[in-house]
C-alpha cells in the first residue's frame, strides 16, 4: 500500500554538517553493504573494482571516439576534475583504469573534507601508477566555493568530470549540472554515479528526503534524466549491480554500529537522539516494511547508475 506523508515529515539533513560524523557513518554504510552477485561482505570489494573497471572502460570509450579526431593529441595530458573525490577510493581507481590509454593526467579534486584528502593523498602515495601517471591539484573546498572563489573558472576546461554520489550536497541540481557541461571541452564527458528510484532503499528515502532541502538533496538517476531530457541534453545511463545494505542492527538500541548506519540512510546526525519520536518511528516503519529477510538478517535492496554526458561541438547548456 503505498504511503502519503505530510510535508512537515521531510528532514532537514544535519548530518553532512559534522565532517568527523559523517565520515563514521559511511565507515559503517559501506560495512554493511553486500553485493547481490556474492555471497559474503568479503566479495564486496571485488565486485566493486569490477563495477569501476565497467565505468572506467565507459568513459575510456567515449574519449577514444573523439581521440579519432585528435582532440586533444594523444600525448597531452587529459585533464579530470573530480567533484566531491571523498578518500579516492573510488576516483582514483577510475584514473588508473584511464592511464591505461593516457600516458598523462591532470586532476583537479574538489574535497571539502580535510580528513578525505588526506586519505586520498595517502592512497596516491602508496600507488606508483597514480603517483608517476597523475599530477594532482588539492582544492578542499566545494563546488559551490570553486565556482564563486574562481573568475576565470570558466576559461578552465576539462575534458573528463566526474561527481561519484556528490550531486546530493551543495546547490541544486538545475545550477550544477549546466555549470559542469560547460566546463567541458568539446567531447568531453561529465560522468555521475548516483542512486536509482528502483530499490527498497529509495521508497524509505523519498518520503523524508526532498531535492529541496539543502544539506542532502535527494537526487535519483531518473530525476536526473528528466532533467536532462527537459534540457534536450543527450545522455547514456548504465545501471549497476544491486546491492544489499544489512539494517538489522538498525532496530537494535544498544547497537553503535546501527546507529551510524541509521544516521546515514536518515542523513539525520544522532537519528535516534535527534529525530522527534513521530517522525523516528515513521522512518524505522518503513524501513522494516520495505526490509526483506535473508536467513536470520533484514536486507534492503539498494541500486545505482552511471550517467553520462558527451558535450556536443558547440553546444552551450543555459545556466
């Protein structure tokens, strides 16, 4: 039966306000995380080098279509901005996957976060590839801080951008994403990796989370496309593996552990400290009705896609 609830439900996110929390909170997200093609958590990090693998061959492709033109000569070194590289983890096995047809990379990474740098820096250090193949340009500030702190950001192409589950932070999507286009050389390609509107977690989400509401703008894959189709921006979209997120410690009150993860489906900071009983137990209904049982653990199912966008010679997109 499907659920109406009343605006005044909505959360208004605190937990991206707290760095420290917040970086906790994903510790734990990504904990309780289990790809659906295995069996075991243990699995997980290979299914998730070999969805990257997938994403780098994407954009791979894409820049070696227009490399049949020479844009830009194959021995000039591509030029990335990554929006929101978090710890690396992610980005920087995209640029490896890119040195394999690139001799050179210039990568701009946008991370707010102090400790997030520092983990990528360190992931960088201790990879010879990334090292030696990458020259790296550290900006801890947002997207938003770039664009304003930066004259002549828009003279500064790059002919790869990607924003890796950083499109919910910062400004809205119908200002980002024109911005992003626009900074793209022609062919270029602005990647997003995003949730999908087509698992359990998203019928949890989408009664307290709005795009609205700053702090945490609950974007989908099929919201932006929508976007972009309103745009007539032509776009790619490939879906991901589905994964289980495990909330069964969730509905335990003496878990930490459950507590971190709540925090972070929620993007409520002390989620069962912080949150009005009403709306707490709203939200804990919902997310065990849509949980699925696997042996003696609650499941969700969860889901994500890759968009992309290959700017087309001589296309502006109005901001």
């Amino acid at each position: 039966m499907e659920v109406q609830l009343d605006s005044s439900f909505r959360f208004h996110p605190t937990l991206p306000l707290d760095a420290d929390h917040y970086q906790k909170c994903y510790k734990a997200f990504c904990g309780a995380l289990i790809c659906c093609a295995t069996t075991s958590r243990k699995s997980l990090g290979t299914a998730i080098d070999n969805r990257l693998l997938g994403v780098g061959a994407i954009l791979t492709d894409k820049l070696g279509r227009r490399m049949e033109g020479q844009q830009p000569p194959i021995d000039e070194p591509l030029r990335h901005l990554g929006v929101g590289s978090g710890s690396g983890r992610i980005e920087g096995h995209l640029l490896q996957v890119l040195l394999g047809t690139f001799k050179q990379i210039y990568s701009r990474v946008l991370e707010p976060s102090g400790e997030s740098i520092a983990s990528y820096q360190a992931l960088v250090q201790a990879d010879p590839s990334l090292a030696e193949g990458v020259e790296f340009d550290w900006r801890q500030q947002t997207l938003e801080a770039y664009q304003a702190s930066d004259d002549k950001g828009r003279d500064v192409k790059f002919d790869v951008i990607t924003s890796m589950h950083s499109i919910y932070y910062g400004g809205r999507m119908e200002d980002k994403v024109p911005y992003l286009y626009n900074l793209l050389t022609e062919g270029g390609v602005l990647l997003f990796e995003l949730k999908s509107e087509t698992d359990d977690l998203s019928q949890v989400q989408r009664h307290f989370l709005s795009p609205d509401i700053p702090g945490y703008r609950y974007y989908t894959a099929q919201k932006l496309q929508s976007f972009l189709d309103a745009s007539d921006i032509k776009y790619d979209r490939v879906d991901g593996p589905r994964y289980h997120i495990d909330v069964t410690e969730c509905f335990d009150n003496r878990s930490t552990e459950g507590a971190l993860i709540l925090d972070f489906l929620s993007h409520m900071r002390q989620f069962r400290k912080e949150v009005p009983v009403e709306r707490r137990e709203m939200f804990l209904g919902l997310l065990r009705q849509n949980a699925r049982p696997v042996g003696d653990r609650l499941m969700l199912t969860h889901d994500t896609s890759v968009v992309t966008v290959q700017r087309t010679a001589g296309q502006e997109f109005k901001e």
